[in-house]
C-alpha cells in the first residue's frame, strides 16, 4: 500500500508573508524545518531575513534528492521524525535559531498519536507530535514560526501538550489562512509564532469586577443514532433544535426519547450549540419547565435563577466576537468545555461541571 506523504506545501506567497509577519528580536542566522518538503519555507527564510544557514529534514527522499540538486549547500538530510530515534543533521544543532515549520496535518486512522517530550508521555495531534520532537532536537532560542492546524491552539486533544511546552514558550497566532490555502485539500490553518518566556494573561483574559454569576456546564451526550423516540420518555434536543425551543420558550413540539444519558437539565438555562458558528439571536436565557435530554451537540449553562441566567446572557453579548472566536478547529467549527470554562471567566461567570 502506498504511504500518504502528506504533501501539502506552503505556497511561496504564503511563506514569505508568514515569516514577514514574526516579531523576533534578531534576524536568525540558521533555520531548520524538520518537514522541509519543497523547501519553501527555508527559502522564505533566505529571502525574508537575508542569507541564513539551512537545515532541512525529510521523509520524503525525492523531495531532499531534488532539493540537494536546487540547494547543494544547504544541510538536508531524510529522516522521519517521528520513526528515527537520530537524524543525521549539523553536528551542533544548539545553533539553530529559528523553527520554519509546516508539519504533517493527517491524522489517518488515530486521532491522536503517543509523545513523549521533556520527559512526560502524553497524547497528541500527528503536527504536535512534530512540533514538540522539532524543538526537543532542535532546541532553538528563538523559538518558531509554524504553519499548523487551527486545532493546534485549541483543540483537547493537544491541551497536555500545549501546556506542557507553554512552561518555557507562548503562543501567539499571528495569521490564519483561508481554506483554500493548501491545493488539494480544504483545512483551516493558522500561522503561530512560538517564543521563548512564559505565558501571560491579555487584559481580555483578566476577570473585571463585576459580581460573579455561578453556573453549571451540562455537556448532553446522546447521539442522534442511539435514540430512541417514544412518545413517552423526556424531550431530546438537538442543536437543530435550539432555535424553535428559543423562540417559542417550550419543548413540547420536540420529540421524546425513552434513553436515559448524561446530560440532561430542567431550568434557567442558556443553550450553546457545540459544532457550528452560533447564531446571536439562539444564544439566550430560557427556562426548561421539564427535564430535558440534551443530545451531544448541545451545551447547556444551567442557573438558578432567572436573573443569574439574564445577567449572564448580556455578558456574553457584550463580548460577542471573542465568544464567536471560542469556535474553533481545522474541519468543522467546533468549542471545547475547557475552552468555554475559560472565557467564561473572563466575563466573570464561574463555572462547574
């Protein structure tokens, strides 16, 4: 069987404007990527910060035959990151300034794939796993500019990793590209600056000093294919639900369910679509006068009471385009718990689950 090779350059323009768009407190003398493919990205390097000492790594050998024949005077070796416990590079790779950096998006059959990094075995997307072996080999101090999937920065599955390399860098995404940015395939993509030093909160992310409002996260669980409708049994909703049920304050037009999941609520509540951009007018306090099944593409904050629920919906208002910007992912736009708990601390609603 053939093995996908995942080759997705970065096209030049993209390169370059990518790097032009770092903030960096000197120009680097010698640049690496680890999954160097055509070379744009060490091109992009040359042009935008002069000439510069190349290290590209492959495991693509016709990709580095013809990059040796392009640039005979680069550092190129083939290897796979992931697979070679040494990659034949420059002998002192602590002289590597800066990480230029397009990794592998594909996650084929798993999810996620086993890391270990700085010690610590954890879990991650197929481009952390990358990331996290370029900078353990690569060690460069000033950090990297990287080309990733949007999930990178939000998703759960890279949350351990994420956190585990914010004890010595940050984050900051500095662009992100249209779908339509890598030829033959359709992702939502972003270009991240990674920079030595610690993270510290934005003033968006500093509590203001309004009273809390105390809610609970309830995260519904059914999906569509396991349940079972009856015209007994709880109201099942589902996230194509959610404007009926706002507009016409009842769930008595929904259909019934006889399965028994978590996530079920009755209340003061706020409903919160999980996948999808979300709609202003849905995102509003209502009260559930019957205990409600949610399905899994359903989040509900649950009050109690009903001021609680309406101070908490014109908060979320106030700060609506950081709200819509919690959505986030590579495919489908989608808002973690976590990533929700967060945000809604900074508008000063404390959160459970």
């Amino acid at each position: 069987m053939p093995i996908d090779m995942d080759r997705y350059y970065t096209p030049e323009r993209v390169a370059i404007s990518a790097l032009e768009r770092a903030n960096l407190p000197f120009s680097p003398i010698t640049c690496a990527d680890s999954t160097c493919g055509s070379g744009r990205l060490l091109d992009a390097a040359n042009a935008v910060f002069g000439s510069v000492r190349s290290i590209g790594i492959d495991r693509d050998e016709d990709a580095i035959s013809h990059l040796r024949l392009r640039r005979p005077d680069w550092f190129l070796s083939v290897g796979d990151l992931l697979h070679n416990d040494t990659v034949e590079v420059l002998p002192k790779r602590s002289c590597v300034d800066l990480l230029v950096l397009n990794p592998p998006f594909s996650h084929g059959n798993k999810k996620a794939v086993d890391i270990v990094f700085a010690g610590k075995s954890m879990k991650g997307s197929i481009a952390m796993a990358h990331l996290l072996r370029s900078f353990e080999l690569f060690q460069p101090k000033l950090g990297a500019i990287i080309i990733a999937p949007e999930s990178l920065l939000y998703s759960e599955t890279d949350q351990v990793a994420r956190q585990t390399l914010e004890s010595d860098y940050q984050f900051q995404k500095i662009a992100d590209l249209s779908r339509c940015t890598f030829s033959g395939a359709s992702v939502q993509a972003s270009v991240v600056q990674i920079s030595p030093g610690r993270h510290c909160p934005s003033q968006q992310e500093i509590r203001h000093g309004d009273a809390v409002i105390q809610a609970t996260i309830v995260r519904g669980s059914l999906s569509v294919h396991l349940n079972i409708s009856s015209v007994h049994g709880a109201p099942f909703l589902h996230s194509t639900d959610i404007r009926k049920v706002v507009f016409t304050g009842s769930t008595r037009d929904l259909s019934n369910t006889t399965v028994v999941a978590k996530g079920r609520t009755k209340g003061w509540v706020i409903l919160i679509p999980r996948v999808g951009l979300p709609d202003a007018s849905i995102v509003k306090a209502l009260k559930l006068e019957t205990m409600t099944q949610l399905s899994d593409c359903v989040i509900a904050l649950s009050f109690s009471n009903k001021a609680s629920a309406l101070k908490a919906e014109r908060r979320i208002h106030s700060r609506w385009t950081e709200f819509r910007g919690l959505y986030r992912g590579t495919g489908a736009r989608y808002v973690t718990i976590s990533r929700l708990s967060f945000w809604l601390s900074t508008v000063a609603i404390a959160t459970v689950a």
